[in-house]
C-alpha cells in the first residue's frame, strides 16, 4: 500500500475549536480519520471497515465535515446517486493550546486504553529542565517524526500508535549550588 493518498493532503490541519477537539475525541471518529490516511474513502467503505451500520458511520462522517477535519475530495455517480469520498483536510492534526485545556482525556491515556493489556509497549519518558523555547523546538522535532510515521508505508500486518509529549511538570529541581 502506498505511503501517500490518492488526493491532495496539505501536512497539517489546527484543531482550534471546541467542536473539533469534540469531534478529535470521539474513537470511531479517529478510526475514520486514520483510514483516509491511505486512500479517499466513501461511507460504505468506513461501514466496512469498521464494522458498523452506515447511517452511524454517515454520523460521524458528517461531524468531521463540519468541524472541518474531513472534506469530499472527488464524487462520482452510481445508478444516478451521486457517491461522496472523503479524505482528511491535514496529514496530522495539531491541536491548538485552547483546544488542549477542552481535551476530555489525554492522549496518553487513549494509547494506553489501544493497546490492551498484555500488549507488547515500546515506551520511554524523560526529564529535562530546559528553556520554553528549546521544549517548542524539540516538540518541532517530535511533529516532524510524528510526519514520517504518518507517511510510512501501509504494508504491515499491525496497526501501531505513535504518541508523543512534551509538558511542563512539578517535578523538584536540585538548589543553585552554594559557594561554600
């Protein structure tokens, strides 16, 4: 399977707004926007794939319309009705700082919830003290390979999650040493 969808895909789409961080909350939602990542799909192809009745599917569909993450990108006629396929309006999502405090659960605790337990984890968390400025840049690293994970290859036999933070903690810092 090809790394790129077959219709135009700009990199990125902001979540900015209530009703997309309401619609970015939703797990059939997600599940529909991680389909169109590899090709335009139509509602029946989500019914499908998702193994769900088409007017629930046409539902959701419609809620990412609206909130902006989904959009027809081309149409064509069949037995004179006319079949919408929809593909994402940006390869990754970002959402914005305002949607962020709205969030219902952390990211985080999603992926944990996906992968189930006895799940085989690959996982790490680390502490730096550092600047805002260099905790921005470093996140702009981390979209970068959040970028190239989204553009791999759709070849293996497992779907896997990619999660990635960067965010101020309460973590205690050692005193400023003494000039004793």
């Amino acid at each position: 399977m090809s790394n790129v969808p077959d219709y135009e895909l700009p990199d990125e789409v902001h979540a900015i707004t209530p009703e997309q961080v309401k619609a970015l909350a939703s797990e059939v939602r997600t599940q529909i926007l991680d389909l169109v990542l590899e090709r335009a799909a139509t509602v029946t192809d989500f019914a499908t794939a998702l193994d769900r009745p088409k007017s629930s599917v046409a539902y959701h569909v419609d809620q990412l319309v609206e909130a902006g993450l989904l959009r027809v990108v081309r149409t064509r006629k069949v037995r004179a009705i006319e079949e919408r396929f929809y593909g994402r309006t940006g390869r990754t999502v970002v959402v914005g700082q305002v949607a962020k405090q709205t969030m219902p659960a952390s990211f985080l605790d999603k992926a944990v919830a996906e992968a189930g337990p006895g799940e085989p984890k690959m996982s790490t968390i680390r502490h730096a003290r550092i600047p805002r400025e260099r905790a921005e840049e470093f996140f702009d690293e981390i979209n970068e390979l959040a970028k190239r994970f989204t553009t791999l290859p759709r070849d293996g036999d497992v779907v896997y999650g990619f999660v990635a933070a960067v965010y101020p903690t309460d973590h205690p810092t050692l005193p400023e040493p003494t000039d004793d």
